[in-house]
C-alpha cells in the first residue's frame, strides 16, 4: 500500500494508458475490412462451438503456453526497466495490452452485441482481472526504478543501486507468481466457464 500511495500519479497514469489502448482496440475492429471481419468472426464461431462441445486444448498445455507468454512479457517489462531508455517500451507494452484486451472485447460485441458483452465478462475478463493489475504493477515498478537511477545515479551521483534493483526483481518476481495464477484459472477454468455461456451466443 506505501508502494501504490507513493507511486499514486505512475499508477494512474499507466491505468489512463491501459484504458486508452483498450479503446483504440475496440475501435480498430471497426477499421477492419469487411472480409477481414468475417473471417474473425467464423474464426470466433468455430472456437465458440468448440468450447461448447467440450472439445479444447489439453489444459496442461495451454497452463504452460499462457505462463511462457505471461513470463515472456515479465521478462520483457524488467529488461525495459533496467536499461532506463526502455520507458518508452514500458509504456508502450501497457498501450498494447490494452489494445489486445480492447479488440478481443470489440470482436465479440461486434458479433454478438450484448451477447458479446455478457460473453466477454465470462470468458476474457476473469483472468485479466488478476494479469492485467499484475502487468500494472510491474510497469510502475520498472519506471520508478528506471526514474530512480535518472535522478540519484545519472543526474547526482548518489543513493545505492543494489536495493533499488532488487525491490524492482522481487516485484517482478512476485507478479509473475501472480500471473501463474491468472494462467491456471484460464487453463483449467475457464475453458468449463466458456462451454455453459456457448450456447448463450448459439442460441
């Protein structure tokens, strides 16, 4: 709590970011060509009846494909902050998350109007309900860390490196364990979740 109310202004800032992206993700599935949108939309269908009938990727495996891409974007966010110039990226990635979010959501309204809302809030927002505060939080930890050696090792000379690193690595550490988390409710929840809201949308 002394991590959020000191770092409040990164947090919303990073927040507006994130709901910016989902917005711009939303509306791009607006910008898609008509052929482009059938395609998605057949795409969707296909998955949709799938989960309906029971039929989806060994749970197993998509536990440790989410959790690579989970670790991946860690990976990724951490490298970012210790290079210092990588804030950019930082912010970056957060704007692309949003997006991805934003254009998942946009495709199933967009096919299935408010069935598409009531089928989102099952499908897509359970697990991001715990990724997406985790990649929050591991992208304020990456620029106040990256802040942190602007001002007190490039700009003043002073101030000790060693804690600072290592406050930014447990965090990281600690949302990946958070991530593995959100990976297992999509691998071995949500897919049962997805197959009782189907036929909502077949119907």
């Amino acid at each position: 709590m002394a991590m959020v109310k000191n770092n409040l202004s990164l947090y919303v800032f990073v927040a507006v970011l994130f709901v910016v992206g989902a917005i711009f993700g939303a509306l791009l599935v607006n910008a898609l060509t008509f052929e482009q949108q059938q395609d998605l939309a057949q795409d969707v269908d296909q998955y949709v009846r799938l989960m309906g009938a029971g039929i989806g990727v060994d749970e197993a495996y998509s536990f440790w494909e989410r959790i690579v891409f989970h670790g991946k974007w860690m990976l990724l966010l951490w490298l970012l902050g210790i290079t210092v110039v990588g804030i950019p990226g930082v912010l970056a990635l957060n704007f692309l998350k949003g997006a991805l979010v934003g254009f998942s959501i946009g495709t199933l309204i967009n096919q299935y109007a408010w069935k598409g809302v009531l089928f989102s809030l099952v499908s897509i927002a359970p697990q991001n309900i715990i990724a997406i505060p985790a990649m929050i939080v591991t992208s304020v930890a990456a620029l106040t860390f990256s802040i942190y050696v602007v001002k007190n090792r490039l700009l003043q000379q002073k101030g000790t490196l060693a804690p600072e690193l290592a406050g930014f690595t447990s965090t990281t550490l600690l949302m990946v364990l958070v991530l593995a988390g959100a990976s297992l409710f999509e691998a071995y929840v949500s897919p049962t979740i997805i197959g009782w809201a189907s036929p909502l949308l077949s119907s």
